[in-house]
C-alpha cells in the first residue's frame, strides 16, 4: 500500500513538471504501469528508488553549492552570459560546476535515467535533445577555456565524497594558458 501512496505522489511530481513544460498531461493510469517498467524492480525496490529519486530532485545543486562555499570558493549562479548559463561559475578559477539530473539529462547506465516504457518516443527524442544541448554546451564552454566539472545528482548523496570530488577540481592550480585572475 506504502509503495502505491509513493507512487501517487510522484505521479504528482511528474505531472507538476509536465505541466510546467506545457507537454501533455501525464495520464494516471500510465503511472500504474511504473513498477513494469524496463528494469523489472520489485515494488519496494520502486519506492525505494522513487524515495531516493524525490529526496534528491529538490537538492542536489544547493548540496553541491554549500560543499564549494564550505571549501572557501567563490562563484557566482547561472551566469547568462555564458553558453547553457551554467550552475555555478567560479571566475577566478575559471571552472564551472553543471550539476545535472539524471534522467532529464539521461546519465548513462544510471538506475535514475531509465526510460519510462510508455510513450518511449516522446521521452527519447525530449531527452535527446537535452543531452544534444549539454553536448553544445559544453564544448562551447571549453572553446572558451572553461574548466567544466559535471555532476550528477546520484553522485551528490554522499557528502564526503563529493566534498573530495569538488575539492580536487577547483583547489588544483590554475594552468597556465587560463586567463584567470584573483
Ligand atoms: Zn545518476
């Protein structure tokens, strides 16, 4: 029963977004179909994905600005000017955190990024066109001499090791051929 009340409630969750993005409404009874998804969980292992899946959606970016303002760096949020305006932008370093969701931005081989098997067509081609922009992204950053860093949300639970993760990509040097200044 538990695991039908958490899936209502992240049927919620996706018809929030879906309806923000102005896509068409997420019918309730596709959601019955979620523990028959592709990767065969059992219905606790559902809702214990679908827990994880929730806790994280609302915060993985601010753990991740709280980890690199714990580490005495300083940045600045969705810089505009910048190709993809990216999560957090550390001028002085000039590095760029992206912290990315795993299945909007389909993380490979990642439980969070498997395809609802319903209306498959749809999802792959919206999120196709994700990863395509992050690609575009991307490489215009580094055209530009950006240092980029992507996390993914899964890798943002543990905070110990992400704290190891940020500390190695923004306190190592600044190579010589970047323009960076303070
Ligand atoms: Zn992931």
């Amino acid at each position: 029963m538990r695991a039908i009340v958490e899936l209502s409630e992240a049927a919620h969750t996706i018809r929030r977004r879906t309806n923000r993005q102005r896509l068409p409404p997420v019918r309730y009874n596709v959601l019955w179909k979620v523990p028959c998804m592709a990767d065969h969980l059992t219905p606790e292992e559902r809702s214990a994905q679908m827990r994880r899946v929730r806790s994280r959606d609302t915060k993985p970016e601010m753990r991740v600005r709280r980890v690199a303002h714990s580490l005495g760096t300083r940045f600045r949020l969705h810089r505009r000017d910048l190709p993809g305006t990216p999560d957090l932008v550390f001028p002085a370093r000039r590095k760029i955190i992206q912290v990315h969701g795993c299945f909007w931005h389909r993380h490979e081989g990642c439980r969070s990024a498997r395809m609802p098997t319903d209306r498959s067509d749809y999802w792959n081609a919206k999120l196709n066109r994700n990863v395509e922009r992050d690609i575009a992204n991307l490489l215009a950053l580094k055209e530009l001499s950006w240092d980029v860093l992507v996390v993914w949300e899964c890798e943002t639970g543990n905070l110990e090791t992400l704290r190891r993760r940020l500390a190695s990509f923004l306190l190592k040097p600044v190579s010589s051929n970047d323009q960076a200044v303070g």
